[in-house]
C-alpha cells in the first residue's frame, strides 16, 4: 500500500504556501522595491540552511464534496536556520497577504517561534513588514462581537528578551503589534525610505482628529514617512539604526549576532582577529588637543585602539553624546562606552543617559565585558536639560553601571566632571582604569568656578587680569593629573600607545573571569 496520493496532496499545498498571496500580490510587493518574505528568509541566513516549519498552515476552501480548491497561506513564516554557522530561529512577516494582518494568521504560529528561541535557547530574528496585530475593524463583523485586547504571545516575548539575543529588522510599515515586536528586541534595524513605525498609522491618527503633520496635503507614503519614517525613530531611540537596503539591513543583523553568545549564559566567541595585541599607534600620542575646547574624534580612537574592522556602532544617530558600539580586543567580544566630544562637548543629557543605560545593561545581560572611553565634562545643564529631567535619566544610567557584573576597564583620556564623570565606572570595586596625560578631572571645571572662589582676591588686586592669569597659573599646576597619582586618586597614567596592548590584556583577564578561555574560532 503506498502513501503516494497523500504525499502529491502534501507537495500540492506546499506549492500553494510558497505562491503567497499569488502573482499579483507578489509582483505588488516587488513593485514597492520590497524583497518578498521568502526571499528575505534565503537572503537573511546561510544558503540552504533554512527548515521551514508549518509551512502548509492556512485557511483552506474546499468544494462541496470537501475537495480542496485552495489555501491563504498564513501571513508569518518561521523556521530553523543558521547564520555564522550557528543555529537560528528565523522569521518572516509576509505582506502580500492582508498586509501582514493577524486576522489572516494562525496566532500559534508566531507563539511558536518565540517558544522555539527560548526553550531551545536560539537566537531569533524577526522581519517585521505589516500589522501582525488584532486585524481590520472588518475583523469584529466577521467575529460578531468586540473583545478586550489581549496578546497571550507577549510572554513569550519578555521571556526572550530575558533568554535570547533578538533581533528585528523594520522592512515594511509596520504598526500595532509589528510595531511593538520591534521595539522588543535588543538590536533594531529600520531600511531608509522603506520602512515606517506607527502606534497607528496615517489613516487612523486622521480619523483620530490627532494633529502630526505639517500644513499641505502630502500623499500617502510622504505621509508614513512624515509619522514614523526612519529619520523619526532612529533618533528618537526607539529603534537602533538605519540602513539603506534590505541587504544592508540582512549583513547588519548576521555581524550584531556574531558578537552575542548563543543565549544568556553561554559566552561568546574569541574569533582569530590578525590584529596584534602589542600594536602601538602613533596617531594616539597627538590625537586629544591641548585647548580644552578643542574637539577631536573619539570613532577615529576606537579605530585605533581596537581590532582593525571590528567596530560596530549602534544607534549612532540618537544619544549622540555617548557612542555606543561592540568590537573585539585581541578578538575577544566587548561592548564599548565612549563620550563623543564633537556632540554637547561630551555631556551627557537625558537621551544619552537613557542610552547609556540601556547598553550597560545588555552588556550585562550577555556578559560582555565593558571598555569606557571617557571625556565627560558632566551632566548637560540648563533649563532645558532640566526640563528634560536629565538628572533622572542621569542618575538611572549611573545605577546600571554600579549594578553592572561584568568587568568593566575605563580610560580617561581627557575630562572626568561631576556626578557624570564619576559614572565612569562602580567605585565600590576594583578600578580597572587608566588615564591619559590629557587628563583634566574634579568635582566641576576649574573655568566655571574660579572667578567666583577668588572674586575678591581679584576685584581687590591692582589688575584683576593679571591677578586672574595668575591664579590660573597656579591652579593649572594644581590640577595637573600627576598630582591625582601623587595620591593614587588615578591608578596608572599611560603612554597613550600603550592604550591598545593593556586593554587587549584587560581583555583576557576579562574573560578568564567569565569562564571563556576557549581556544579562538
């Protein structure tokens, strides 16, 4: 007896998952410039490496006699894959039918996927084009009532966020629950010109009354761009970065995966850099200018100082004070802080804190010791930093730092001011911290106090100028930060070619602590 019948029935329903929406709706999609949901799967991981699971849910039709005469494939694809040649959960939002909508969808599909990542502790990466939500208001005809909103899969959601590196790549506009989907992950990606976030989107803020555009009528995809394009939310923070293509956004995600362990707990790969440890550069030596108001490049320090090519910055375009990034020492995994002196001198307002923050926190999450770069002159001050509730977010940021495990190295390289400078690392424990002779440190700026500490001496003197340069002569030899290792107040002060060779040691040290002294891969 043979099973030939059900097996043509099988491969039938398999042709009819992999039409999609069909041809039209298919071509549709291409037509938008967007790549179609399984051939973002084949592009996103390694070839071949892709086992689709539930491929043939749906919602079947039949004829009267039960035969089947079609099938709408679900809207959400998943399956095991690998990327970097470790193992995936990847996923797919398929636009081409109903836009994604949940009401298309089979729900346990998705709740799958989640489980899958976090009980077989797999990273997942979700690619997120339409609602994925409670569907249309045609829905609640279709069910005859209304219903409280519920997502019973958002558990599985926090858990992974607790379990798993996750991803998500904006490819399409996205609103409701695809929006929500992205902001729960912990490295975000939005496609220039492609890809929209909303709470709602255009329609139904108008409907709402909601001003949120500027005077003129703009058509409809100038309109999702103007509510929630990426130019909005990659500087607001809600999403990481912003690329330019789907294949950009594809490469970004597999390099952010090849710096996370495989789950919390698991440590992350030594990779074989070909950088060595003991380089010294010269360009170190002249990189911090004398005039302290002077700026310089701190990416063009991280290029030097770090493994040639590894550094991978995230959210560059939001919290801009503080550039936050992962790249690898001796090709060892790290995740790195540094002030960004070309941006509010280096101050640390609101959304910087919130940043900062945010990264002290997955470094800890995935173990991932922690390099600070540092030229902090404080905290952002004045009304509208107040307003902002700078010290809130400040402070906050400065409480995932103390609370942080993992080991954390700092350089000093110029300024270390105030409540924001001492948030360079937790003074409880051991200061694995080195500075340079640029250093320039204290409770505030010797320029912002000084006039008013010696007012009298110089409004008594018989020429206050000549009184004023003279006390800052004084203070400057004062201040000079041999003085702070006079008093081993700073530990080391360093050649800053020797930069590079004692953060690679720091490295190592670092993870022999977190029990990853495997060999590099």
């Amino acid at each position: 007896m043979s099973w030939a019948r059900e097996l043509e029935e099988l491969r039938a329903r398999e042709a009819l998952a992999e039409a999609m929406g069909g041809p039209d709706k298919v071509a549709r999609q291409h037509g938008r410039g967007k790549m179609d949901a399984r051939a973002r799967l084949a592009a996103l991981v390694d070839p071949g490496s892709f086992r689709e699971i539930g491929k043939i849910a749906g919602k079947g039709s039949y004829d009267a006699e039960g035969n089947l005469t079609g099938v709408l494939p679900a809207p959400f694809l998943f399956g095991k894959a690998t990327i970097n040649g470790r193992p995936v959960v990847a996923t797919a939002d398929d636009f081409t039918i109903r836009g994604g909508a949940a009401d298309a969808g089979i729900g346990r599909k998705m709740e799958q996927a989640e489980k899958m990542a976090h009980e077989l502790k797999l990273p997942i990466v979700r690619m997120i084009d339409g609602t994925g939500g409670g569907g249309s208001v045609k829905t609640l005809e279709m069910i005859g009532a209304t219903y409280i909103p519920a997502v019973h899969m958002w558990g599985e959601v926090v858990k992974n966020l607790d379990t798993v590196p996750v991803v998500a790549l904006a490819l399409g506009p996205t609103a409701g629950l695809g929006a929500a989907r992205i902001a729960a992950s912990h490295y975000s990606v939005m496609v220039r010109g492609l890809s929209q976030i909303f709470a709602a989107g255009p329609a139904v803020v108008d409907a709402m009354g909601t001003a949120w555009k500027d005077e003129g009528s703009v058509n409809h995809e100038e309109a999702k761009e103007a509510l929630g394009g990426s130019a909005i939310h990659t500087r607001n923070g809600v999403v990481d970065d912003e690329v330019a293509s789907e294949a950009e956004a594809f490469a970004r995600a597999r390099h952010f995966l090849g710096f996370m362990p495989e789950y919390v707990g698991a440590p992350a790969r030594r990779i074989e850099s070909g950088d060595p440890a003991g380089r010294r550069e010269e360009a170190l030596l002249s990189l911090v200018p004398r005039g302290d108001k002077e700026v310089y490049s701190m990416r063009r320090a991280m290029d030097l100082v770090f493994d040639r090519g590894t550094v991978f910055e995230i959210g560059r375009a939001w919290g801009r004070a503080a550039i936050t990034a992962l790249a690898r020492l001796d090709g060892w995994p790290v995740m790195v802080l540094a002030s960004d002196p070309s941006f509010l001198g280096g101050s640390w307002d609101a959304k910087t804190s919130e940043k900062v923050e945010r990264f002290v926190k997955l470094a800890d999450l995935f173990r991932l010791p922690i390099v600070h770069l540092v030229d902090n002159p404080g905290f952002m001050i004045g009304r509208e930093a107040e307003i902002a509730g700078t010290i809130r977010y400040g402070v906050q940021a400065m409480n995932a730092i103390y609370k942080a495990t993992v080991p954390l190295a700092s350089v000093v390289l110029r300024r270390a001011y105030g409540i924001a400078g001492s948030a360079m690392s937790n003074a409880d424990t051991y200061q694995y911290r080195y500075c340079w002779p640029s250093g320039d440190w204290g409770s505030l700026p010797i320029a912002g106090g000084l006039e008013v500490a010696y007012k009298s001496e110089i409004e008594a003197a018989e020429d206050p100028a000549a009184e004023l340069e003279a006390i800052r002569a004084r203070l400057a030899k004062v201040t000079s930060p041999f003085r702070s290792a006079e008093r081993f107040n700073v530990e080391d002060i360093i050649d800053p070619r020797d930069t590079r060779p004692l953060l690679c040691e720091f490295a190592e040290l670092a993870w022999r602590r977190l029990g990853a002294d495997q060999p590099p891969r």
